[in-house]
C-alpha cells in the first residue's frame, strides 16, 4: 500500500466516513488578497475538495495543523491559521509565493511526513488558493519579493569554493555566517580555533567547548492549539546536524524530481535558495544581503558536501572524529 492510500485510509478510519453524513459545507465567497488579486468561490471550493480529500488528515478541517493523523508527527503539520511558512521563497516571515507553496506540494518535504502529491496543476492552483482563507494574513498582505539566485561564481572551482564555505560556516562576523552556532560544527578543536583566528584575527579557545551537540530551538510550529485553532503551545527543533538529519527541501543526487533528474547543480541551487532567504519562524535568518554573494554561494558548497556524506563511511568517520578525538 503506498504512503498516500495510507493517509487517505487513516482518514477514512478516523472520521473521514462520518463528514458524509454531516450538514453540507458552507458555500464559500470570494477572497480578495493583500496584493490586489481576487479568487473566484469556484477555485476556493474546487480547492476545498482538494483539501478534504488530501489535506485534512494531517492539517485538520480548520486548518490547524491537529488532523487525526497528525499525533506523533515530527515536524508537526503545518498550522496554516498562522500564516507562516518555512521556505516561501522570500525573505523569512514574510508572505510566500503562489509558486513556493506549489513546489512543497508539488514535491513535500523530504525528510518529513509532508508527501509529494502528483496531483493535477489545476488541483494544486485551487488548493494553494483555499490555503490562504485560513489566515487573514493573505487578505492584509502581499507576497513577498521573490529572492532571485543569482549566478554561481565559482563554476570550475569547486575545491576553492568548499574551502571558502568551511570558513563561512564556522566562523562569525567578517562576511561570514558562523553558522556552527546554531547548528554543530564539522572541524577538529583545533582546527576550528586555527580557522576563527585566521579570518577574525582573534584567538579563540575551545577546550572546554562543546560545539559538536546542538540545542533544540524554538519554532513557529504549534503541537497544541484552543478551540479557534490558535496555537498555545509551540515545538522545540534541533537545527539539522547535515551529516546525521535529511534536509527537508534537499532530495539525494540522482533522484527524480518533479520529471527531472536532481543534479548537483540543482542540489546547489536549492541549498542557495533555502540558506538566502533562511527558514521562516526558525533561528535560521535570511542570509541574502547579510554576507557577499561569493560568500553565500561558498556555503552552499559546502553544506553540500555535507548532505553527501549523510549515510556514507566517511561521513561516519568523520562523525566518530569529531566526537571521539582521542581515539
């Protein structure tokens, strides 16, 4: 039986027979949106069955993210009452784009509950359009700019740009991320403190660090909601340890996806977009306009050499390195 029969049979099982018996649902309005745009009832209803038949299991009827089947689920459904989303394709926070939402559904998150639904354009249109009438967000607001990717500056020198990212992950401040202060870092002691002073000028020491465990931090996700499907209880997340975790926008090279083969160009490019416009209602900003473009792009190189080695010997090795350095 395949994941999609599953939900539809959890569904059926949990409540999903009785809604036929119940009072036929309200006829819906159009929807007016904070960009000037109007969505005809028909898409919204059209969009409501949609919902009903794929949705309401995980994300329940109000949209709150408290399905029938959504217990026990990590991460939680998305609450869409929120009106937040982790990779809308803008800066973090703000309104997503018609085309983002399209491609979670289109695709899902890999390394989530959240499936891909090979499901008819014309269904995936209306069900993104009935999403917005769970928040009055999308009446109050427009989408937000659409960060655009621009080009790689490293092409040909791939080994020059994975060295340039180790700097940039690891260390804070001139121009680089440090992102290693959220998420876990990949370097020896060592070596990290060799790396900090050779691009801050500063000596560091870490002996009685420990940069390679990471502490759950606080999201938008709700794992409780009240009876209007507000949340009152949030979910704590570990960020992504990149050698151990599945990044949830970043599918396996050689994977198909959406018809076409994920190369590592377009692995690259998906590790731009996730790290430019960083993930909505987590501690991971946006990076677009923060660090120099060069800069960005090395990160993506070499977070990509990371995601690599997940489920591999060397990265294993490296893993038992790092944790285990006397030995």
């Amino acid at each position: 039986m395949n994941a999609r029969r599953v939900v539809l049979t959890v569904w059926l099982a949990l409540g999903g027979v009785a809604a036929g018996c119940s009072a036929p649902a309200p006829k819906l309005e159009s929807l007016k949106l904070g960009d000037g745009r109007t969505v005809a009832a028909e898409t919204l209803t059209r969009g409501r069955d949609v919902y009903t038949y794929y949705c309401v299991s995980c994300h329940g009827e109000r949209g709150d993210g408290q399905g029938p089947a959504a217990v026990g689920m990590r991460p939680p459904p998305r609450n869409f009452r929120q009106g937040l989303f982790k990779f809308g394709g803008v800066a973090a926070g703000e309104v997503p784009t018609d085309e983002a939402l399209k491609r979670t559904v289109r695709r899902g998150l890999h390394g989530t509950p959240m499936l891909p639904w090979d499901v008819p354009a014309a269904d995936v249109e209306a069900v993104v359009q009935y999403l917005k009438t769970f928040s009055p967000r999308w009446s109050q607001e427009a989408p937000g700019q659409p960060l655009e990717v621009s080009a790689d500056p490293w092409k040909g020198r791939e080994a020059e740009a994975v060295e340039r990212g180790k700097a940039v992950y690891h260390v804070a401040g001139a121009g680089h991320a440090g992102c290693s202060g959220c998420h876990v870092a990949y370097l020896p002691k060592p070596e990290l403190e060799a790396l900090t002073e050779q691009v801050t000028k500063r000596k560091v020491d870490l002996s009685k660090a420990d940069p390679y465990t990471a502490l759950a931090r606080d999201t938008d996700y709700s794992v409780a909601v009240d009876d209007k499907g507000e949340p009152t209880q949030m979910a704590k997340v570990l960020p992504p340890d990149f050698l151990v975790h599945r990044v949830r926008t970043v599918w396996p090279l050689g994977a198909m996806v959406e018809g076409a083969e994920y190369t590592p160009e377009r692995q690259r490019e998906e590790l731009y977009r996730v790290i430019s416009a960083g993930v909505g209602g987590a501690a991971m900003p946006t990076w677009k306009g923060a660090i120099p473009e060069e800069n960005l792009w090395a990160l993506a190189y070499y977070v990509q050499t990371l995601v690599n080695q997940r489920d591999t010997a060397e990265g294993r090795a490296l893993k038992q390195r790092l944790l285990n350095p006397a030995k």
